[in-house]
C-alpha cells in the first residue's frame, strides 16, 4: 500500500458497456508461484495478477533463493529449486496485506530446515493465525505468533513434520492449503476434512504438478515425500473481481457487459446464483477450460432485482463476494437476508460491519447481526463513508455510486491495487463516473 488516498465517485448517468478483459485469479497466481517454486524444472505462468499481493508472494521466493523472470506483465518463468532447494532468506518476509500469502507460506516454510518470520500490514496484523498454527503444531511445527494468535509468525523450521488426519472447524481454503503444504514434506498420509467444500485450487495444481493427490469435495489427501515437475499455468480471470461489474451492470439501467474469460471454479460461483435467484440477467458464452479450470465469458444485462434469503450453504463459495451482494441488495426491491456469514467479520476488514455502516451513510435500513445482516432495498443516495482500507469495500462502494443521487467518497482506497490494478481505469472505460482522488 502507498499511503492513504480517497476517491470520490460519481456516476456518469449512462448505461455501462463493452467488453472487459479482468486481471488474474489472485488465489491461483499465489499458488502458481509457490508450486513452481517447488518443482523441479522451469514452469511459465501466464495471466499471472499483478496485484500487490501476488507480488509480494514473488517477492518473498525470490528472498527464499528461486529465480523468477518477469518477460512481460501477467507473465512469470520460475526457475523451480525444487521441495528441498529453498534457501534461509536474510530477513523478515513481508506477505503485505494478503492473508493467502501468509497463511500458505505458514504451512510450507513450518517444514523447512531454516527459520523465517512472516510480517504483514496493519490489516493483516489483525487477522486469526491460530487457525492454521493449530493444525500445524499438531503436525510437529513450531510457530509464534504475537499475543491473541496475531502475525507475526516466527517460524522454527522443522523438517521432521509428521502427517494429520485434520477435521477443520471453519470452512477455510487458506487452512486446508497450510496444512496440505506442510503435509507435502509430512511423514505418512495428511487427511483435511472441511464442514463444508471450499476452493480446491490447491488440490488441483498439486496434480497438475504431478503430485499424487485424492481430493474430491471436503477432503483431500496426500502423502508426504513427493516431488514436483514443473508445469506452465494459465491464470483465469477473477470471479472475485469480475463480481463487481456483474453486480454493477445488473444495476445500471441499460447496461450490457461481456466479461471475457472468467474463472468460473464451482466453489467460486455463489454469488451467479445468488444473484440470479435475485433475476439478474447474466449469460455464460464461450464456454471452454484453462488448465484444468472451467472458463467462460460472461454477459450481464441490467434487470431489476429483488431481495433474497441467501442460502447458508453457498455462503462458502462466494465468500468474498459479500461486498458485492449487499450493493446488489440494496438496489433491489425487498428485503435480503444474509446469515451463516460470521467469517466476514475476519476478513481485510470486518467486512459486515464496514458494508452496514457505508450503505447506512447511503440511506439504506440495514440490521447488522453476528453472523450476517438483514437489507431492506431503496434508493442510495451520497455520502462519505470508510473502506476499512479493505479493497473489495472500496471496490463495491464505487459500484454503488453508479446508482447513487450524489457522490459517494471512499476512504482509504490504495489496496484495490492488492487485487485490482487498473480497477479504476477500467471501470472509468466501461461507462462508470469519475474517480477523482483526494
Ligand atoms: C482464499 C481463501 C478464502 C478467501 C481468500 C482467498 C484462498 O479465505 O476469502 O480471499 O486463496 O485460499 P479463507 O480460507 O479464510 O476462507
């Protein structure tokens, strides 16, 4: 992050169109550099995100010894070292604000011979480590953290790691992967077991990479003292960013948007159907799979919507969609309830409490709960309201200013660029009203 900035945002009063090419999945292009890190053997990724957080994943295995070339934006070469080839780096590693990146690395740097320490920005400094600590101490590793679970983690490699049959009490990508990772170097059989399927990218490009794997939706197994071959990955486009021109177009009267090539992984998805039992008007065409990953253009066309009752079980799948769906809520007529949602109180932000406050200071009746929130549909209006420094925040009120009676200012905005460099420029081009920074 480069300091605070605010936007203020209006809407042009037109209907949003054309076609848009969103950046990289940003949970696949962690993942990617860290497996081809891993391998033995040159992979290519292509589409890679050239967010911050991404970035600062690259980073941090350059500091751990790998070699990784940047031909051209979205593209990496990485000169895999292979399971046993990463070096102790000569600092603090810096995961910035994503929570993905420390979480993993928590799993895969737990096994190595050497020490490290994991240190993010205040937002991730406030965010639960023990959730992945505590499966991993059970699996031999040795990791403190600051009071309360919190980072940083100062982690006491330890290549002697033993595998667990591991039943997760919360629905987390991030654990399941830590846990998977640090079994990769694991004596014997590591079993995650989920209360509920969560994305399995991981799962999927460990096989990719010749790792035998079992998965299949809520567990996965593997065993320890594999290697990696190296691969070339294609990065699909963001749902998680795409959710946001889906839900912006669905509101915009008159508007039609082609969003190409998107990552459409089923337990990335809640939110098209959600907000298709809302009637949105939203179209997949040229259906086809990059890497093994389901892709297809989407076309949204603007159509009125009405509240829903969120069903709890595909909370999971549009976990950081939420955002999204409160703007798509408040613009349509009735009431949506969200429950089942307690995880977003942990996420960049606590991200029930920054959306009740902002659609608040929109005019909109919203009934905070533990676990979700009760909207009543209406007409937004302007204001100033806080980001949390949470990109998706900021990302979702600029989306609800598209509709709003005046202008909405943004506090805090320069993490969109964590998952969305060029958000701005982009949405400025498909229609959206000035984003002017203070
Ligand atoms: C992610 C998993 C999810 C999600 C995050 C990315 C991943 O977090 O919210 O943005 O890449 O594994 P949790 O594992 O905390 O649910």
């Amino acid at each position: 992050m480069t300091g605070t900035q605010d936007w203020v945002v209006s809407s042009a009063r037109q209907p949003l169109r054309g076609e848009l090419d969103i950046p990289g999945d940003k949970s696949v292009s962690h993942r990617a550099v860290m497996l081809a890190a891993l391998a033995d053997g040159v992979s290519r990724i292509d589409g890679f995100l050239e967010g911050e957080d991404t970035r600062a994943t690259a980073a941090i295995f350059s500091r751990l010894g790998v070699r990784i070339e940047t031909p051209s934006a979205s593209r990496r070469i990485v000169h895999g070292v292979g399971v046993d080839g990463l070096q102790a780096p000569d600092g603090v590693l810096d995961c910035g604000n994503a929570g993905t990146g420390m979480r993993l690395l928590a799993g895969l740097l737990a096994a190595q011979t050497f020490d490290s320490v994991l240190v993010g920005d205040e937002s991730l400094s406030r965010r639960p480590m023990r959730r992945v600590t505590g499966p991993l101490a059970r699996m031999g590793a040795r990791i403190d953290t600051a009071e309360g679970g919190l980072p940083p983690l100062r982690i006491h490699g330890n290549p002697g790691l033993r595998g667990i049959d591991f039943a997760a009490e919360v629905a987390s990508a991030q654990v399941k992967s830590a846990v998977l990772l640090a079994g990769l170097y694991a004596q014997g059989e590591t079993i995650v077991r989920e209360p509920h399927p969560t994305r399995d990218y991981t799962e999927r490009m460990l096989r990719a990479f010749g790792v035998d794997i079992a998965f299949s939706p809520g567990l996965a197994r593997l065993r320890g003292g594999q290697r990696l071959r190296a691969t070339d990955i294609r990065v699909p486009a963001d749902f998680s960013s795409a959710a946001f021109f889906l839900v912006a177009a669905s509101i915009v009267p008159g508007s039609r948007l082609r969003l190409r090539a998107v990552g459409l992984n089923p337990r990335r998805t809640g939110l098209l159907l959600a907000l298709r039992a809302m009637g949105a008007d939203i179209v997949e065409e040229n259906r086809s799979e990059h890497g093994g990953e389901p892709v297809a253009d989407l076309v949204v066309r603007h159509a009125p919507l009405h509240g829903i009752q969120v069903p709890e079980q595909i909370v999971p799948d549009m976990i950081d969609e939420f955002p999204a769906l409160f703007v798509a809520a408040a613009c349509a007529e009735g009431t949506t309830v969200v429950s089942g949602a307690a995880e977003l109180r942990v996420k960049e932000s606590d991200r029930l409490a920054s959306m009740s406050a902002g659609l608040r200071t929109l005019g909109i009746p919203v009934d905070e709960t533990a676990d979700g929130a009760t909207l009543q549909g209406g007409r937004l209006g302007g204001g100033f309201v806080q980001s949390h420094g949470d990109h998706r925040i900021a990302m979702a009120f600029s989306v609800a200013a598209q509709v709003a009676t005046g202008e909405v200012g943004i506090a805090d905005v320069a993490n969109v660029a964590t998952s969305f460099p060029g958000y701005d420029r982009l949405a400025g081009g498909a229609g959206f009203g000035t984003f002017s920074r203070s």
